[in-house]
C-alpha cells in the first residue's frame, strides 16, 4: 500500500485520544470500580469495571460487547456506557460509531457536564480524524464540537489544543493560533505543549504530514535528532531480522544505498525492533548493512512515533521532514516507486 500523502496524522489522533482515555478513568472510574467478588456487588458496577479494564488493556471488541451489555442493565440509557462504547469505537478507528455513541453521551448525561464536554471532545476528534484534512464538512463539524465542549466551562485544556489544531487545518491559522495559545497558558506543561508551539510557528504542520519528533542513537554510537536530519531526504526502513521479507529486501537496500550514496543530501536509516541485540549484530555485518545507518529500537519509541504496524515499512521524509512516501510491502523493488520517489524529493531538495 502505497500513499504520497498520509492522511490523518494517526499519532498525533492516538495521542490524544490515550490522554483521553486516562482522565476519563480517573472522573468516571477509579472512585466507583468494586471489588472483584465482593457480596452484594452490583451487576452493573461490576460490568463497568470490567469493560473499564478491557479498555485499558485495548481489547476494543470485548471492551464494546461488555459496555453494551452493562448499558442493557440499565435500559439502554447510559451515559457512561455509551462514553465508554464511544472509546472503544475509538480504539476500532469506528468513527461514525464514535460520533453516534457521543451523541447519545450528551443525551442522557443529565447535567453532568464534565462528561459531556468529554464526549463533545471525543467527538470532534472522530470528525476531525474521519476529515482527512480535506473533507472541510466534517472539519467544521469537529469544529462546531469542540466548541460545545469548550461553552459547558468544562476544565480540559486539551479541547483548546484540538479546536486551535482543526481551525488550522481549515486555514484559519490566526484563530487557529489564538486557540492553541490559550492551551498553553492553561496547561503549559501540557503534553501537546511543545507541538502547540511549533504550530503557532508554522500552522503548515496542521495541514501537512511532518514526521513526529524522535531521535536514535545508532549502532555505531552516534546520536542522531529528527532537527539533524533537515535539508536531507530521509528514508526510514522498518524492519526485523525475524521477518522473511525483510530479509529478502536486503540486497535491493543495498543496491538503494550504493545508488544514492554520493548524493549529500540522502541518508537511509534501517530501523529494527528485535529482541535479540546480538542476532541483529551479527545480522547487520554479516550482510553488510553497516554502509548505511542502524538502529535497534528496543523500547519501540520510533516504531509507535511512526504508528507501524506491518512489516516491512519504508517511510520517505523530504527535506522539511515532510512524510512523502510511505509503503508496506517490497513491491517498490518491482515498480520502483522508491528510488523514484527519491530522486523527485532529491531534486526538489536542491532547488
């Protein structure tokens, strides 16, 4: 699968939503959550709980089954079971489900506005995500429920964050900014700080694919920043020793790299997330991979930044860091989409 331009800025969605996820436990769950077992436990509560937990652990489609059946427990009315199932949709990437769910959050929220706010929130964030960027209906839909949100005076800064990010993506990067100002002035230690800020600078990363923020330190010791790695087109190799098409795609790697090698602004980094260093040592000199650069991700930092899922990924960034290219398979080898796709972003680079 092949895509010159990524869509939905999948992390930036995810990130938000797992900050989503933890304030909703600590509102509507911890305080209430009974004892396993314990006599004269609710059938409901009890079924909240676990539903709560299966969310937790991201077993979506179990976590839904569990929140619906607690939701027929009390008539199918509510409200926490439905922001629950909104969550799990979530996690599903089932977002006209995420919408209908949040919808029946604030019908029968009775007065509790933290909740609704936070369906609001969830909301906005399943229509922003469905928008794509280029779907400007839904983007104005999102919109429109951020600022529910933020009119019930509900203490989240992070609705001001996703508001500012949306207006952006509209074009509207004065309000945009506005908004995305009044998230740090509330929580500026917030997690989305430092990217709030550097889309104040340049409201083009709303609307644009620029890789998240990341760094390495390779095989050979040396440490490396994505702000190092400006000016140059970056192809990152998501790989494993354990997996037959990796492996096989060697050679052509090889082959890239010695094609590309007295270009200056080119640098191929091979990014692996096996368990056994000295296997992917022995691997990488043995078939002569060290003529470009590794790296062993162990915490898997890297590979969640990038949200890769299959194997093997290869990620094309141009010279401002900007996802160009991306494709999970080998077929590159065939068509030569990559070493095309290389060349055009190498040129551009230069002008």
């Amino acid at each position: 699968m092949t895509s010159q331009f990524p869509g939905p800025h999948p992390a930036r969605v995810l990130v938000l939503v797992v900050l989503f996820l933890s304030l909703a436990f600590l509102i509507h769950g911890s305080a209430r959550l009974p004892k396993a077992g314990a006599q004269g436990e609710d059938p409901y509560e009890a079924e909240v709980a676990k539903a709560k937990d299966l969310l937790r652990r991201r077993r979506y489609e179990d976590a839904l089954k569990s929140f619906k059946r607690a939701n027929d427990l009390r008539e199918k009315k509510s409200a926490e079971c439905f922001y629950g199932m909104a969550q799990a949709f979530q996690g599903l990437e089932a977002y006209k489900n995420v919408v209908e769910s949040c919808e029946h959050v604030v019908e029968f929220a009775n007065g509790d506005v933290q909740l609704q706010a936070q369906a609001y929130n969830l909301e906005g964030i399943a229509l922003q995500t469905q928008a794509a960027v280029k779907d400007q209906k839904k983007l104005q839909d999102a919109e429109a429920a951020f600022r529910k949100a933020l009119a019930l005076n509900a203490p989240i800064p992070m609705v001001h964050y996703n508001l500012g990010f949306t207006l952006m993506e509209l074009g509207r990067d004065a309000e945009g900014a506005a908004e995305l100002k009044k998230y740090i002035d509330v929580d500026p230690n917030g997690s989305q700080a430092e990217s709030a800020a550097k889309l104040i600078e340049n409201p083009r990363r709303a609307r644009e694919a620029f890789a998240p923020d990341f760094s390495i330190t390779t095989a050979d010791g040396e440490y490396i920043s994505l702000d190092d790695l400006k000016g140059k087109v970056v192809l990152l190799d998501f790989w494993g020793t354990w997996c037959p098409p990796c492996v096989e795609s060697v050679p052509a790697l090889r082959d890239l790299q010695k094609r590309f090698a007295k270009e200056p602004g080119f640098k191929m980094i091979s990014v692996s997330n096996d368990g056994d260093e000295l296997k992917w040592r022995g691997f990488i000199e043995k078939n002569q991979m060290l003529a470009w650069t590794q790296y062993l991700d162990k915490d898997r930092h890297v590979v969640r930044a990038f949200e890769v899922k299959a194997y093997p990924t290869y990620i094309l960034l141009d010279t401002e860091g900007i996802v160009r290219f991306r494709e999970v398979s080998t077929a590159w080898e065939r068509t030569g989409t990559l070493p095309d796709a290389i060349k055009k972003y190498l040129k551009q680079g230069a002008k």
